[in-house]
C-alpha cells in the first residue's frame, strides 16, 4: 500500500528506508564545468583549423590527443553535449531530391518518346510459369518488344527487350533525343548495370512506386487486360485447368 501510495517499487522503497543518515544524492552534481571548459577549449582548437569536421571527426582527433598525452578519453556522447550547447555542431543539408509533376498522365502525344515496360507471370498447365518481360510506347501503345521465358526475369532480360526495342524503332542508329524508360522499382530495372545500359541507349530510367500519381499504370493495365485475355481463352476452350492456370494462350506474345 505504502509503495503504491508513494509511486515507486517495493526495492526502491526498501533502499530509501536503510540508505545512512549522511547519504546525499549526487547525481545533479556529476557535471565538472572545468572540465568541460577545458574540452570546449580543445573542441575550439580543432575546429578552428577544420571547421567543416562533425562532432565524430572531432572526438576522433581528441581522443588520439589525449591518448599522446596520456589522459583518459573523451565520451563521445559527452563531447556532443558540449558541442551542442555552444553550437559548434554542423547543420544537416539534405539536398533537394528532383520533383516530378504528379499529373498521373502517361500518354504521350508523339511516338518513341516515352516507353514503359513492366513484367508478369502466370502458371501453366504441366505447373510451369511462364514469365513474359515487355516494352510498350505510351503513344500508339504497341507491345514493341518481349521476352519469354519459364526462368527469371533479371537485368539481362530487360537489357535484351531495351536493345531489341531500339533496334526496331530506330534500326541501327541510337534515338536523338533521350527517350523516357518508365518502369516500377523491380531489382531488374533499378540495378546498375541496367542503369548504364539504358543510359548508352540513350534512354532515360524513370522508376516510380506502385499505384501512384507518377506510376507506370500503362504496363500495369496491360497486365491485367493480358490476364483477362488470358481467362476468356480458358473459359471458351474448356480446359479443365483452374483459373489460376489457363491451359492456352500460354505464348499468346510470342
């Protein structure tokens, strides 16, 4: 009843009952402002000379100083807290991420100068997946070029779809103006070397998030309109395959 009335635990309690009569909480006296002072002084020698060093270089080189001089270290927590007091801590910058219209408009009025890829899978009767990589112009919305295939989609695949749509809409010369590559942020379309690669084609990598204003929902409407083909097939064959397999159409893109 006592510890509860009083807000604290029955062991606290039982330490406040046997504590000496001459016990004295020092804990709001743990700071020493000389020897705070004389670390500012210190802190201000450094920085001085290298005003752009945050408070971890700081530490760094204070602790190696007083190492040579054979004092005891520097906590590097104790450091900050001197260093934020007297406003020697460096202000963060972020620099200004690019900012996109969030017009959530994809079409384009003219050929060839936005295109967008995306990838799908779905199963097949024998209980294989096939997975089809694309490339479509968000213009006339031709299927430009593809890539098949029952193993992965990885960054040689969406290379291979970026040289061949290349070549057939622009033969053997590279497109004179950068054209625009919107895809979502799959590991296949952000890695680097499709990056580079897009890049030498001249083409320009614009990965965007799922479902927002500046989405790739072109690729992602075929997708679904592939799918729904894909069904109507199954429905009007007879396959005995559940919907989740339709047994035709498996190479409906190729």
């Amino acid at each position: 009843m006592v510890s509860r009335t009083m807000g604290v635990s029955r062991a606290q309690l039982s330490l406040r009952i046997n504590r000496s009569a001459d016990w004295q909480d020092r804990r709001c006296n743990r700071r020493n402002e000389e020897a705070d002072a004389e670390i500012l002084s210190a802190i201000l020698n450094i920085i001085s000379d290298m005003p752009s060093y945050g408070y971890r270089r700081v530490w760094g080189i204070l602790r190696k100083q007083r190492r040579t001089e054979g004092q005891p270290p520097v906590n590097a927590k104790r450091l900050y807290r001197i260093m934020s007091e007297h406003n020697l801590l460096l202000l963060h910058h972020k620099p200004e991420r690019p900012k996109r219209e969030h017009k959530g408009k994809i079409a384009v009025a003219e050929s060839d100068m936005r295109w967008c890829s995306d990838g799908f899978e779905f199963g097949c009767d024998n209980g294989e997946k096939l997975r089809v990589t694309f490339a479509l112009d968000c213009c006339d919305r031709e299927a430009i070029d593809w890539a098949a295939s029952t193993g992965g989609y990885d960054s040689s695949t969406v290379q291979d779809v970026m040289l061949r749509s290349v070549e057939k809409r622009f033969g053997d010369r590279l497109p004179d103006t950068a054209v625009q590559w919107l895809t979502d942020n799959g590991s296949a379309y952000t890695a680097h070397e499709t990056r580079r690669f897009a890049k030498e084609l001249n083409l320009e990598p614009c990965t965007t998030a799922v479902s927002s204003p500046q989405s790739n929902g072109m690729a992602e409407r075929f997708v679904k309109d592939d799918e729904g083909r894909l069904y109507r097939v199954h429905a009007e064959t007879g396959c005995e395959n559940s919907p989740a397999k339709p047994c035709s159409g498996v190479h409906a893109l190729q």
